[in-house]
C-alpha cells in the first residue's frame, strides 16, 4: 500500500559530501542512492532503514533552454536520452 508522510526538515541540501558528513556523525537520516554511501555502508558508519519504503524512482530531468538553435552537442544529447522514455 502506498502512503505518504509529511517531514520538515532540519537541514537541506544538494550537496552529497555534507549530507553523508552529517548522516556519519549522526544529525539524522538521509536520502539516496546506495551506491553513493557504499564505503560507510560497507565499514558499518551507516547502516540502511526503511528499505521496504523506498520511494519509486521518478526518473531522469533534463532541463535546457528551449527548443529552438540548440547546440549540436546540446540536441545530441537530447535525442539520446530520448531514447530512453
């Protein structure tokens, strides 16, 4: 069953470093991708929780500035990753 939760968070950020360096000496939980704690998961610094509520991943955004003169590298890319819808 899916279900919802309302948090207001302390502390927030984009920045990968300052959230594992706070996860680490324990101001809370994060979010992400597994792979991005591996070392700490794997020397038992952070340990995984609420694994069965994982949200279903959203996919990929790309946003660029409109459609028109494009970049050639720019429109190469997009065509690309439309592939992948």
């Amino acid at each position: 069953k899916e279900f919802s939760v309302a948090v207001a968070p302390e502390i927030t950020t984009n920045d990968m470093t300052l959230m594992i360096r706070l996860a680490v000496a324990g101001a809370g939980i994060t979010f992400a991708m597994e792979r991005s704690f591996r070392p700490w998961l794997d020397r038992g610094e952070l340990v995984p929780i609420l694994e069965s509520y994982c949200p279903r991943f959203a996919g990929f955004y790309l946003y660029y500035p409109g459609r028109r003169n494009l970049a050639p590298k720019l429109r190469a890319l997009v065509d690309h990753l439309q592939r992948f819808r």
